[in-house]
C-alpha cells in the first residue's frame, strides 16, 4: 500500500467527492460537472479514488464510505454514485471489496462528509467508527482534522493531489477554516456558499 503512519486499526475509509463524474476520460474538464475553479483537477480526483482502494485492500475489515450529496443543478444524480461509478469503470474494486462499499449521498461540504460518512458507518456496523482513515485534498488537512475534533472522531488524514493555484486555494481554504473556527457546526449564514446543493436539503448539524 502507498506509505502512511498509523497507529491505530482503521474501521472505516471515508473519501469525500468534489465534482460530479459524467463519464468518458476522467482527465478531461468536460466530462466531469464541476466549479470552474476546479478546472483541470480530475486527475486529482482519480488519485483519491485510486489510493481510497488501495487503503480499502490493506485494512480488509474496513467499510469505505463514499460520500457526496446531489450539489449541482443539472443532475439529480449524487456525487458519491458517480465517483462509485467511475471506481467501477477503472477496475479499482476488486470482488472482495464490493461488499465493504457504501454510499453517502446528503453531504455538501467536509463537515457534513464525516460526520454523515459516521452515521451511515453506524448504520451498517450498528457502533461509531473507533479510527477513520479520510483521504483528500493535502490542502484540507486542517479543517478535516477540526471537524474530527468538533465530532470526537478519531482520524487520520491522507492527503494528496494539487490544485492549479495552489496560492489562491490555500489563501481561501484559511478563510473557510476561520469560519468553522467561529461557528464549528456550519449552522449559520457566513458558511452557507459551502452548501450550495440545488435541492434545499441542508439543515445544520446539532
């Protein structure tokens, strides 16, 4: 498996989605629904879905939760079904692992990606995760680490990819960060653009 340090053993595998998979090359813009800023990331996104199966074949009693809500106008379909079906279209899911796969299709933002990926662990497992293993953007290390300390989830992060303007994106992401660090739960007005699903679905968590 790719080297990382961990400690502990790892019961659940969460990887957040960031764009909605429409088929074809996943390298391409034009296959992929997507913000314009994140022009030119499917690659990144193809090497979060590659190394969350390499993770899933190493920690063989681990459940990987894929997560990501409807969030774009065009298409009801949710974000976590389509990178399941392009992990499909790539061979990344050998048969053992097809069993140990299941979709979280609410979350709109890295908050809602933990701990909606926990409740649906918890419904599969009937107990909350001890140690999850988030893998994602390098560049949101920190806030997944916050919002596991706002959750009291135990995790671990592997972070990987880079954006086109790594400057600009590191300077916006500190500006999230200092939102969730005012107001932990999302709940109020200044972190709303983060949830900018069409279907009206979010309410804050409690």
């Amino acid at each position: 498996m790719d080297s990382l340090d961990t400690t502990k053993e790892v019961d659940m595998i969460l990887l957040p989605c960031h764009a909605l998979y429409q088929g074809g090359d996943p390298s391409k813009d034009e296959s992929w629904l997507m913000a314009s800023f994140q022009t030119g990331e499917g690659s990144a996104f193809v090497e979060h879905l590659r190394k969350t199966f390499v993770h899933a074949q190493h920690f063989s009693d681990a459940l990987v939760v894929v997560s990501g809500g409807s969030t774009k106008k065009e298409s009801l379909k949710s974000e976590a079904s389509s990178y399941l079906e392009l992990a499909q279209a790539l061979q990344f899911i050998t048969p053992e692992l097809e069993d140990r796969i299941v979709l979280e299709e609410f979350a709109r933002d890295s908050l809602e990606n933990l701990a909606y990926g926990a409740a649906v662990f918890e419904e599969h497992r009937s107990y909350f995760p001890n140690h999850i293993l988030v893998v994602g953007w390098e560049f949101k290390r920190a806030r997944f680490l916050y919002h596991a300390e706002t959750l009291s989830l135990s995790i671990t992060y592997d972070g990987c990819g880079k954006c086109l303007d790594e400057s600009a994106t590191r300077s916006q992401e500190q500006k999230t960060l200092s939102l969730f660090h005012e107001d932990p739960l999302g709940k109020h007005q200044s972190l709303c653009y983060l949830n900018n699903g069409p279907w009206d679905l979010y309410v804050g968590l409690e």
